[in-house]
C-alpha cells in the first residue's frame, strides 16, 4: 500500500496547485473556440482532478458439498480511478488494481497492477479528432469487458484470458457525429517480453521465433441507435506474437439500455497463429501427455465465444442480473484433437438491492459457475466450479 499513499499524495498535490502552477503553457479555446497562443484559461479545479473508489467484497462459497470446498471472505475488487479534463481538450485517466502486483513487466516497463494511464487530446474544428496515448483499454468489442469491473462477477476467457486487455501504445479517434465514431489502436501484444511469457507459463519456443516488432492493432466502428439505446462497438484486430504467426480476431459487442434495463451480446472469432492466449495449448501438450521443457505452444488455433447478459430492475430497489456464455477452443493442425474440442461455459444470476437511486452502491446473493468440458475423443478430464456469493459493491465518487 505505500505505493498507492505515495501516489494518492502526489495527485492531491497537483489538484492543488495555483492556476499559475497548473497551466505550464497548455493552451485552452476561447468564446470563438478558435486557439489563441498568447492567453490561456485557468481550468476548473472541480473538472481537473477527480478521485473515485471502486469496491466489491462478498462472503464466498465455493464447490459447496466437495472435498475441496472452501468458504471464507474475498476482496473480489478494490481500483482507484484519478481522472480529469484541464480543457475541452486536454484530459487524462489513471486507474490502479489494489490486489495485483507492481511489479514491472519486461516489455513496456508497466505493472499488472496498473490498468491504464492515459492523456488525451482533441483537436479538429469540432474537437471530433482524438489522440490518446500511454496504457489504455483495448479497443476490443466487447461490453463485458466495458462494463464496471465491479459489475461483473466472473470473466469469460475471452476478457480474462485471451485478449490483453490493458495495453501501451497509441489510438487515433474521429467522431463521425454524435452517433458514430471510427478508432485506430496500436499497441504491444502482450505486456511481457517473449522469453518470460513463455517460461513464465511453462513452455518453451520450439521451432516459433519471437516477433521483432510484437505489434497489434485494433479498427473499430462504434456506432448508436434509436436515441442511443441501442450501440454497437465492432472491432477487428490484427496483430503478432511470433514471427510469421499473425493473430486476426473480429468482435462484435451489441447494447440495448433503458433507464430500467440492460442487455449486451458479444460475438467473437479469433484465429492465432501462435496461441500465446495458452489455453488450448495446456490441452493440447496434457492430451499428448508432454511434460517439462518439451511443452510448446500450439499453432493455428481458433477461439469462439458468445457472452449474453441481461439486467432488470424489478423495482426501484430491486433488480437482477444474469449473465451466460458459450466459448469453444479447437485447432486446424491437429486432426486427433480438431475444432471445438474444449468448451467452456460461464455463467452467473444475481439478486440485487439497490438502497440509494443517486448511488451506485447495491448488496447481491449471486450464484456463479464455470464448466469446462472436452470432447470425448480427447479423455481429458472436465473441470467444475461453482460459488453462492453474498456481498456488495460500491462506486465511491471520493473528491
């Protein structure tokens, strides 16, 4: 926790300054929004820097009535977000994981702990064109992994396993209008340097060659209908971990919101060359019995998944969220193994009690589950989880 005090103490700080301080030559529009070298405005310090909490904690059951059963209480999720706008052009958003290490990664000098560190720019007549650099989202389409962490109480492989969800690089963003906006992300693959990814996780390269340069990106449309309750964010993906060996994925995450209700689709395929995601590649090395330093990772390897979730408040206090998913794993190369030999199910339903309308503070009695299963052809062995959760979450707007 130190440092997290040490970090909370320095942005304090900066919210703080005078206006003097804080400008440091960064210009701001004026009443014509036209730029103006020689002035700048003094930003509202109620915009410039603001503090929120996020937290989510339950008493867990897990595996209830097995041998390896286990009940205790879990810090599910504990992030802090800094974030604000010095202009109508200049803004930026920090966000850090409480339960994940700091320690630096090998290729972008970043933490597991760190989700994202970003400034943005606007430019353009209308301010429609975006510049964002540092860690930022991937620009992936998929609203599970929009959605506030604290909303979701088990990830699919898709979020937690397959996509790198936190990235460095840079995006350019147009907005076409109001309704629609196009981006292009570029961003390293994968957090990690080649070599410690690999041994990190139990393989070795084998006949794969690292990337020189292990670069993806992202195109993505997202688009809005019908007054915005309905919205789109389609992405394809394009990007290399071995050389040689491109991944190219396709996304597409569908939305419908009310003031009462919320439903989300996401659809995604994704074909890697080298499966650097690892998943298919533990069932592939276990099915031949490959042990040690021989493991290797698979090649051309599909990923498929459908993720549905549905909200609805009940009441004005009361409301439920359900949520299911279907993902496949399967390989081209391997005929003994073949397409879809690993499916996993994921699935949740919640009751919720919200006390406060302004707040986003609610208590949950969830049941939650995971079921992977392999195809009968592979004798491996399927795999059940499954946990009654009784706790609660708050979105805490701090300063």
């Amino acid at each position: 926790m130190k440092h997290v005090s040490l970090i909370v103490a320095a942005l304090l700080s900066l919210s703080t300054l005078s206006g003097q301080e804080a400008r440091s030559s960064l210009l701001n529009r004026n009443d014509d929004s036209q730029i103006d070298s020689t002035t700048t405005t003094e930003p509202d310090r109620a915009q410039l820097f603001k503090f929120d909490f996020l937290i989510r904690a339950a008493l867990d059951a897990d595996n209830l009535g097995k041998d390896e059963a286990l009940t205790r209480f879990n810090l599910d999720e504990a992030r802090i977000l800094f974030h604000g706008e010095y202009n109508d052009r200049l803004s930026y958003k920090i966000r850090f994981r409480l339960n994940r290490p700091f320690a630096q990664s090998g290729l972008d000098n970043s933490s597991q702990a760190l989700d994202f560190a970003q400034v943005d720019y606007k430019f353009g007549k209308r301010n429609d064109w975006t510049i964002s650099v540092g860690k930022q989202s991937a620009m992936v389409g998929s609203y599970e992994f929009e959605n506030n962490p604290i909303y979701e109480f088990l990830f699919t492989d898709y979020v937690d396993r397959i996509l790198n969800l936190f990235v460095v690089g840079g995006k350019l963003s147009y907005q076409v209008n109001n309704n629609h906006g196009l981006h292009l992300q570029l961003y390293n693959t994968v957090n990690n340097t080649f070599d410690n990814h690999l041994t990190s996780n139990g393989f070795t390269a084998g006949s794969i060659q690292r990337a020189k340069a292990p670069i993806g990106g992202y195109l993505t449309w997202t688009g809005a209908f019908a007054d915005r309750r309905f919205q789109t964010k389609w992405s394809y993906n394009l990007a290399q971990f071995a050389e040689g060996k491109p991944t190219q994925a396709l996304s597409l995450a569908n939305k419908f919101k009310t003031e009462r209700q919320m439903v989300y689709l996401d659809l995604q395929y994704t074909h890697m060359g080298t499966d650097h995601a690892l998943i298919a590649s533990r069932a592939v090395n276990d099915f031949y019995a490959i042990t040690g330093e021989a493991r290797q990772l698979a090649q051309n390897v599909t990923y498929k998944s459908a993720v549905l979730r549905y909200d609805q408040f009940l009441t004005d206090k009361w409301e439920i969220a359900v949520k299911g998913a279907v993902e496949t794993a399967g390989t081209n190369d391997d005929e003994a193994l073949g397409n879809d030999f690993r499916t996993n199910y994921t699935y949740f339903a919640a009751l919720q009690h919200k006390p406060f309308k302004s707040q986003d503070f609610r208590f949950y009695l969830g049941y939650i589950g995971n079921n992977v299963s392999y195809a009968d052809r592979t004798a491996l062995a399927k795999t059940q989880f499954n946990r009654l959760a009784l706790g609660g979450y708050f979105t805490i707007p701090v300063y």
